[in-house]
C-alpha cells in the first residue's frame, strides 16, 4: 500500500554480471576535457577519474538530486511530521465505515490513501537523504522516525481490512452497485480491483488485533535488513588494491568492477581475492544476518498460512509458484549456450584457463574509452526515440530537472535504485563511473522512473505502487532499445564486436545469473522451512554448488565465490531476484514488437506504463502483448542470446 522501500533497485553486487567490459569507441564520445563541466558555487565539478572516493561536499551541486523538492528544507519534514503524528485520532476514527454504508467506506480509504501517502513521502525523503551519506546520524535518526511513523499508521490501520471482509462480499459488491449510480460515491468503484485482490487474499488475512501486531512488529522484523545495509554501506571497508600503474587505489563496491574490468589479470586477481577475503572475515555475522531475514520469512508465511516463503511472495503478484520453478527448469536447459559462450571468452582472451576473475575484462581490446556523464545523457536521449515523441518529450525534463543524484561519493548507499512517492517526481540514485554499464543503468533506471512517472499521473494513490514483476519490464526494454540503437551506430567491427559482447553481458547477468540467484534463494529457502540452520558454510556450499553448475564446465570456479551470497542486497528482498529474468525476457519481447510495429506496439506500451498497480501483473502484460505463462519469452531471449553470440564469434 506504501512504496516505503527502494523498490527499483540495481546493485553493484547485482550487475556485476551485467557489465560486459569497459566502454569503447567510435560513436561513444571520450569524457576527457567533458570531465570538467565546470565549477560550481560549491567550489565542484564533475568528478575525475582519481584514487579517491570524493566527499559529498566536492561533489557539484548540478549531479545531485533535489530533493528540496519534496521538502524545502529539514524543518519542512519536522513540522509535517509533527502534524501527521496528531492526526492519528483521525484514522482511528473510521472504526466500523465498512459496515455502514458505501460514504463512509468510501470516506475511510480516500482518508487512509491520503495519510499513507503523508507517511510515505516523509519516510522517503529521509531514507534518501541518508542515503547520499549513510554515516550522517541525522538523517539516520529521521530515517527511524519515519520508519516508526509508518509502523505506527499501519497499526492504526490495521483494523480497516479485516473489516472490509467481515462485511462480506455480497455487501461490499452492493456498495459498488450503488456507487456506480450514485455521483456522491461513484469514487468507491475506482476500489473494485483493490476489492478483487482483499477477497483473494481472504485466508491470508489475519483478525484485526493479529493484523495490529503484525503491523507493530514490521519495524523489528525489518531489522537483518538495515542491519546488513549500514554494515555494507557504512562500516565494511577494504583494503587498498594495486592498480595497472602499481599504485595503491581504493577498493568499494561501486569500484569493484571496474577493477575487474582491467586489462591486467593481475589487478583483476588481486581485486577478487581482496574483496573476498574481506567478506569472509565477516562470514559469521553475515550468515546470521541473512539468515535472521530468511527467518522472518518463514515467520510470516507460516502465521498467513501460507505452505512456503516462496508462495507467500509470489502470491502477492499472483504469480503461480510453478512459472517460477519453469523459469528455472527453461534456464537450466539452456546452459551450453552460456559454456559455448564462455568458450568464446577464454579464446578472444588468449586464457588456457578460464578465472572467475576473468568474466568481465573487454575481450575487445579497443573497448577502452570512458564516457562522461553528459555524453550518456544525449545517448539515453537518442536511444529511447524509438518510444515515440511524448516519451522522449518527458524524458528530457526528466535528465534536467534535478531527479538524478549521478556520483559516487563516500558512505552513499552503493548502486543504483528509482523511487520517489506520489506526491513528488521520481528520482534516481547513481554511482556514475563512466563506463558503458553505467549508461545503460542510466536508461534502465530512467525506464523505472518514466514507469512511475506516467503511473503517477493516470493512477489513484491505491494502484500508484506497480508491482515489481512488471517494474523490471519498463527499465529492461530501455536497456534492450539502447543496445540495439548502440549497435546499430557502431562505426566499425571492433566497436560493433564490444557491444554484441554488451549484449550478451546483458543476458547473461540478467537472464542466466539472477535465475541462479533464484535458485540459490528456492534452496536456503527450502532449508530453512526444513529446520535446517543456515550457517556460513550451509549458505556457501549452495551458492559454490550453483556457480560450479553454471561455470565449472568453462571455468576453474575459485572456492572464494562461495561467499558472494554475503554481497547481493536483493536477497534481503526475498524472491525478487527471478523478476530480472522474468522481465528481460518481456523486455526483449516487447523490444522486437516496437522494433517491428512501430506506433501500434508504442501505444500499447505507453498504456502498460500508465497502468500503475491497476490489474495483475501477468494481465498487464498480456495487453501489452506479451504471455509469461507460456515459454515463448524466454525462449525468444535465448534466441536473442544465440543470435548475439553467433554475430560475435564472426567477429572476434
């Protein structure tokens, strides 16, 4: 009911595998002299390529979000948080609207949406701002007070549900009749799918006074989460990595790739062992950490009767969990495609032996070019016209117009996400680096916002949160539409041969590795509703088994991935992780409908972005055009994927 999380997230710990190689050039324009957009009033500019992580002060003012946008000002949220703390008599006050009659339904949600959208406006803006700095304790402590705020509504709250489905449906059903004639109430029938969703849900949903605890106990429930979110973000360090010239760089999350990137095996190595070695000093309370949210899980499945985690989380999309379990058995069935492609890697890098290490280096040699912040911008601009004049209208305010906070700087929170609330524009939280991965991650984080955006502006607040199995479709088609354009402007077979690569990259970590997260969640999971502890070396030996599975048969898998479980955040979001695929998979679909179609195709998905939450997601997409219960989607990204790999085994 409350997008109180960052629910459009990319970490760097996700797309790693995403990143296929440093940029390259021709078309792609170099940063060099760019880098210096100019000094600000802060004393800033656009950050040059340095053995630093840059404070947020050196950071210039034009790469930061604004989110005085929201909130003018700190006190602006103090005095708004103050007045809805008062308020709170006001939604008690409904007790006993869904019996009497459709007006006071009506009355009691148009006052619940409007105070959850206070309260979720509040608590976004303070995870934000904490967010550019996670060791500020300011924005720390308006982070719990807001998030204490929500708990506190929806306890307030809680008694409105159970309430709707003891009046029944028969009665509830009359209301809608009623108000479908009625101009005073002919607001309630824009409810109808809420209605559908309460009564599928029926068994699921506790007594008021269990709903009630529930809701008090989402705070402490949440706790592995921001537990292990400070840790990664604010207090997990590593140590100082040498670079290509032997000098000492500093080694960060949104760093690591870049090392991994390198031409130099030897900083390639250096950069895996030393941040592994470092997770693995903290292997213990990791492992706790994780497996106290698997816990939580389990808890909440069991006490909304449900018979797993998994169904739990699926059904709330109404996922059948057997599109899940196919999504697996349909990637498991494709896995010589990735060896053969492996293969391919290990030849154009001239490796008798394949590392884990070796992944993600450019098996393009002239794949060297870095790419500045402005210039990806007026590729995102020429990449998406394919969406037609009104989408590339609204996506230039959208670059423009202080949405985007674009930098890395210290202790902000790592990767990239778009959120924002109802009441204010989206925004994008980046760790820019210059590469082409971070371009693509610009459209596929515009993709959210623009989703959101047009969602906003078409939806009531109570369908405004679109449900994340359909959130990765919009920014994945961006990413499917630039490489295709990027391709298609290559100047010459070295830079073509790098963005085919790209494009497998993109498949390959999006498609091949979050299935394989998938799987590693299905299993702990698993374990867990088994009684099973779910111990450091439990986790690890999953996770070892998984990567000799996909990898083994290509690469010598080195025993220290058997920790990456501790550096993937989405695993605090259980089952999420399949939605990457689930969305390529549509994404590519639709991608090649555009493609072919035209203004036709454009229309029925500028219809999907407005749609919010307004219907299941599978039927959402049904109208847009594409069917995930049956195995074309997925069948066709693997057709994208051989067509790609094929293309490049030509050229390299």
């Amino acid at each position: 009911m409350m997008r109180i999380w960052n629910h459009n997230t990319r970490s760097s710990a996700n797309t790693d595998d995403a990143a296929g190689a440093a940029p390259t050039g021709g078309a792609i324009t170099t940063a060099g002299a760019a880098a210096a957009a100019g000094v600000t009033a802060e004393g800033a500019s656009q950050p040059e390529e340095t053995q630093r992580v840059p404070l947020r002060s050196e950071i210039a003012a034009e790469y930061k979000w604004r989110l005085e946008d929201i909130f003018t000002d700190d006190e602006s949220w103090a005095r708004e948080r103050a007045e809805l703390a008062a308020e709170f008599p006001k939604l008690a006050a409904f007790h006993g609207a869904p019996a009497k009659s459709a007006a006071a339904l009506l009355a009691c949600l148009k006052a619940q949406d409007a105070f959850f959208s206070r309260c979720e406006t509040l608590y976004a803006y303070a995870k934000m701002r904490r967010d550019e700095d996670n060791a500020n304790d300011k924005y720390q402590a308006f982070t719990d007070i807001a998030m204490s705020l929500i708990t506190e509504a929806l306890a307030a709250a809680s008694y409105i549900v159970p309430e709707i489905l003891a009046a029944g449906r028969a009665r509830i059903d009359a209301y809608l009749a009623e108000s479908a004639k009625s101009a005073d109430t002919a607001e309630l029938v824009t409810y109808a799918h809420y209605f559908d969703d309460l009564f599928r849900q029926q068994e699921h949903i506790l007594p008021e006074r269990e709903e009630a605890i529930l809701a008090l106990a989402g705070d402490p429930l949440g706790a592995a989460d921001d537990i292990y979110t400070m840790f990664t973000n604010a207090d997990l360090k590593f140590p100082d990595v040498k670079d290509e010239r032997g000098n000492l760089a500093e080694l960060s999350e949104g760093r690591y790739v870049r090392f991994l990137e390198s031409g130099d095996r030897g900083v390639r190595e250096r950069a895996f062992h030393t941040l592994y070695d470092t997770y693995s000093t903290y292997r213990n309370t990791l492992a706790a950490s994780l497996s106290a949210s698997v816990k939580k899980e389990r808890f909440l499945s069991n006490v909304r009767k449900y018979g797993s985690a998994i169904e739990m989380n699926l059904d709330a999309d109404r996922v059948p969990v057997a599109l899940y379990d196919r999504l697996i058995e349909a990637v498991d069935g494709h896995l010589g495609l990735l060896h053969r492609y492996l293969r391919l890697r290990k030849r154009a890098l001239g490796l008798s032996e394949l590392r884990m290490y070796d992944l993600y280096t450019p098996i393009v040699p002239a794949a060297d070019r870095r790419i500045a912040y402005e210039d990806a911008v007026s590729l995102v601009k020429e990449g998406l016209l394919a969406l037609g004049p009104r989408y590339s209208a609204d996506l230039a305010r959208a670059l423009s117009s202080g949405w985007i906070d674009v930098f890395e700087n210290v202790n902000k929170t790592r990767g990239a996400y778009s959120w924002g609330t109802y009441r204010s524009h989206p925004y994008i939280l980046l760790n820019y680096q210059s590469r082409i991965d971070d371009v693509l991650t610009l459209a596929h984080e515009i993709g959210h916002s623009m989703h959101s955006y047009y969602t906003n502006r078409t939806q009531p607040y109570i369908y405004s949160e679109y449900k994340i199995f359909v959130a990765e479709v919009a920014s994945t088609v961006n990413e499917s539409l630039m490489l295709n354009y990027l391709i298609g402007a290559a100047k010459d077979e070295t830079e073509k041969a790098y963005l085919l690569n790209r494009q497998l990259e993109t498949i390959r970590g999006t498609l091949f590795r979050q299935t394989m997260f998938a799987e590693f969640e299905r299993t702990v999971h698993k374990k867990a509703q088994e009684g099973e502890a779910l111990t450091p070396d439990t986790l690890s030996e999953v996770y070892k088994a998984l990567n000799d599975k996909y990898f083994a048969k290509e690469v010598a898998v080195d025993g220290r991935i058997a920790l990456e479980w501790a550096r993937i955040p989405h695993f605090y979001r259980p089952f999420y992780v399949y939605q990457y695929a689930t969305g390529i998979s549509a994404a590519i679909f639709l991608t090649e409908r555009i493609r072919a179609e035209g203004r036709e195709a454009v229309d029925r998905y500028m219809e999907f972005l407005s749609s919010g939450g307004g219907d299941y997601p599978l039927l959402l997409l049904s109208r847009a055009g594409v069917d995930l219960t049956s195995p074309a989607p997925v069948e066709g990204a693997m057709r994208a994927f051989e067509a790609a790999l094929a293309e490049l085994e030509k050229l390299v």
